[in-house]
C-alpha cells in the first residue's frame, strides 16, 4: 500500500498557546475556542471545543480510569483557523518589530486593524 502523501508543513505558525481562535473551514466552521496545544512540526493545533471524537475505553481500575465512550478534542490544522482581536474580529497576524540592534523587541499585530495581540506581562 502506497504511503499517504502529507502536505509540508507551514514556514511559521504565529498562533501560539491560549489565543482564541475562529475556525473558518471544515465541519466546525464558525466555531470559536482556546488553543490547547501547538504542534509545530505538523503544522497543527489542539482547540477546546473543537473537531470533537469519540473514544472508545477500556475500564483499567489501576489507573482509576472507567471505561466507556469518551469525547475529546483532535488536531486541526492551522491554515483552518484565524486569530480573533479583543473585539472578535477575525484576522490575519503581522509582526512589527521595535527598537533596533539587539534590544528590538517583535510584537504580533492584528492586520486587520493593527491592534497588537500579545499580552502585556
């Protein structure tokens, strides 16, 4: 059996850990959820709520886990999702980058509206 062809993975993602996304292709179109997971190296993300399986389980006592059907989340792929703005605006993400030399200091922007996406800390 020939093996399955993948697509390579995308250059850069910029979404990272906790961004709330909107889903803008597949079966869970319009959705909106908090990025779980980022996989770099296949180019997907985990997001609560979204692209719900069914597991099937097995009882394991030692493990205190009860067996049944369990749902959770799978991966989605990154070109199905965009970043939402503070306002709920779906959007592209841009970099600008301030200062120069060594102490420049890259911020992630919004394109849409140029609202900077990362959080103050």
């Amino acid at each position: 059996m020939p093996k399955k062809k993948q697509a390579p993975p995308p250059k850069t993602i910029r979404i990272r850990k906790n961004d709330t996304v909107k889903v803008i292709a597949g079966k869970d179109k319009g959705k909106t959820g908090r990025v779980l997971e980022v996989n770099r190296s296949n180019g997907r993300l985990l997001v609560e709520g979204v692209n719900l399986i069914k597991r099937h389980t097995k009882p394991n006592p030692s493990k205190q886990i009860k067996g049944g059907i369990a749902e959770r989340e799978a991966s989605i792929h990154v070109s199905n999702v965009m970043i939402l703005t503070s306002g709920g605006i779906a959007t592209r993400i841009g970099v600008r980058v301030e200062g120069t030399g060594s102490n420049a200091v890259r911020t992630r922007v919004a394109r849409k509206t140029g609202e900077t996406l990362d959080k103050k800390s």
